[in-house]
C-alpha cells in the first residue's frame, strides 16, 4: 500500500521552526535562507489543508494541529537519526549495541538519551528496535531492554532496573467534559485498544477493589499500534490504559491525565545481556545510567482507586 507521507524535506524544518518558534532562527540552524523555511512550511501547510504556526506579533505560536503534529514528528527524526547513526557505525568498537522495545524505544528511552550522551560522550549507543527474543552472538546485539520476557537466552543475564504501572489516561478536557469521579464513570465512556497489548483494560480491572470496575467494557476502538491509541487519547478520542513510564511526559506537558492514578502491573523493565559482558566497561556504564534514569522515574504513589488524581 502505497504511503500517503507529507513531503519529507519539510519535517526537519517544520521541528525545528517549531522548537525555536522563528523562521529566521530555524533557517539559521538549517543554514537555509528565512524564504527557504517559509516556503518549506507553507508546502506542508498545503499538503496537510491546516495551518500549523499563527503569527504571534514578532513571533510565532504553533496552531492547535501544530502542537498534535509535532511529537509524532519528534519521534519519527529521533527514529531515523538512531537507524542512520547504527547504520553509519557499524563496527566500531566503543559502541554500545541495544535491541530495545519498539515503543519503550521511542517514548522513554530515545528522550532520555541526550542525557547518557552528556555524561559519556566517548560512548556512543546505537538503538535497534525488536521485541523478538535477542540472539547475542547472531544479532550483533550488546544488551537488550525487554519486558518480563523470560525465559532468556541461555547464559543471559535479567537485570530489572524500573517497574512498571498502569492506569486509564485520557485528554485533560475529556476528563472534564465527562467529569470522571469514579472508576464506574468509565462504563459510559468510549474506551481506546491496542492490538499489541490487548488485556491491558482486563489487566488493570483486575488489580482494582471497586466494584463499579466490572461494568466497564471490552468494547470501544482499536488502534494497530500503542502510539496510535495515546494520540487518540491525547486527541480527545476516549480513554485508554496505558504504563506511566510511557506516558511521563504526556503527563508533566498535560497532554494527557490520569484520572484514578496508576497500580503496579506486576511487570519490570530489564536489561539483558549475556554472562560475560555483564563486566564490560560499556555494559557497566549503560547499566548504571539506566538505573539511574529509572529511579528518577520513579512510579508517584497511587491515589486511592475511588477518586480522581489531583485536585476536583
């Protein structure tokens, strides 16, 4: 099936005219002219029939679409980036290898990566998004973040290092619309899937103590891909149930709330790598950054189930 894509030399410059909300200062970034970016940006304008920057006095201000478009965006060059980087420095000896959770990869990991870079920049991480199980010695792979998937490869080593937590996210104007006070509110309201997790609604009802839970349904949309369901959420589209590690800066941005807070799943975080390169100057450092960013991520503590987080 043929890709119904914007055109792609404009989305460079739409994230950086966007991070710095100028023209002039994005075209001298891009080492482009101030036309240059302007006409790149009305081409995307036109291709996608919104308006993307408001002009703002001197200044600009992004659009409402402006605001939805930008994270995908961020996401997708941060993908590209990391492919290419890997591509690009094939073996060299001081990289470190990781085969990472797709989704993990994009929302938790890749946003945390300037900071390793910042304390070890003779160390240079190059991603490969998998959630088949790692083959080491085949794949090239140095360690692997994998979601209680053992049994591990043998001679592996599992070293949990965040916990994850789970609970109901949505738009903060869909809470407000549809004022959710209770978990029992939920029964009413249309309720988002992925088909990568399809028990995430059954897994989180489990782990409640209202009663008011079992009339929630199973029903709703279904989205292909975890980060469709968010942005259906964040686009007011209904309420899904998502882990908080992945959804930390939706929250602290307010694109996203949790209305009764988050419960532990049961699942952790690991990093996998084999026996004898758990003492590898490269591996040691990787890992102690990683823990170090998890605790820093640390789950808040969940509010009680029958009441909404933060203030009514």
């Amino acid at each position: 099936m043929r890709r119904r894509l914007p055109p792609l030399k404009t989305l460079p410059s739409f994230e950086v005219a966007a991070r710095h909300l100028s023209f002039s200062t994005a075209a001298d970034e891009l080492h482009v002219t101030h036309g240059a970016i302007s006409r790149q940006m009305k081409s995307l304008e036109d291709h996608l029939g919104v308006r993307l920057f408001r002009r703002l006095g001197r200044g600009l201000e992004l659009t409402a679409a402006g605001a939805a478009l930008l994270p995908a965006v961020r996401t997708a060059l941060d993908v590209v980036e990391a492919g290419a980087r890997q591509v690009s420095d094939t073996g060299r000896p001081d990289a470190l290898v990781v085969s990472c959770l797709p989704t993990f990869m994009m929302r938790w990991l890749i946003p945390r990566l300037y900071d390793f870079k910042a304390h070890h920049s003779g160390l240079d991480v190059r991603l490969s998004a998998s959630s088949a199980p790692a083959v080491f010695g085949r794949d090239g792979v140095d360690v692997a973040i994998r979601l209680d998937a053992a049994p591990w490869p043998p001679d592996a080593v599992a070293i949990p290092f965040l916990e994850e937590a789970i609970g109901p996210v949505c738009s903060p104007a869909f809470a407000a619309r549809h004022r959710l006070r209770r978990p029992a509110d939920l029964a009413r309201l249309p309720l988002l899937h992925t088909d990568t997790r399809r028990e995430a609604w059954a897994d989180w009802i489990a782990r409640g103590d209202d009663p008011g839970l079992t009339a929630v349904s199973s029903g709703g949309t279904r989205f292909e891909h975890f980060y469709f369901m968010l942005e259906a959420a964040v686009g007011g589209l209904g309420v899904a149930v998502a882990p908080q590690p992945l959804v930390a800066e939706d929250l602290a941005l307010g694109r996203l709330v949790a209305p009764f807070g988050f419960v532990p799943s049961g699942r952790r975080y690991h990093l996998v790598c084999p026996q004898e390169a758990v003492g590898m100057h490269k591996v040691k450092t990787f890992r102690s950054w990683l823990v170090r960013a998890a605790t820093q991520q640390a789950s808040p503590r969940p509010p009680r189930r029958g009441r909404p987080a933060g203030p009514e």
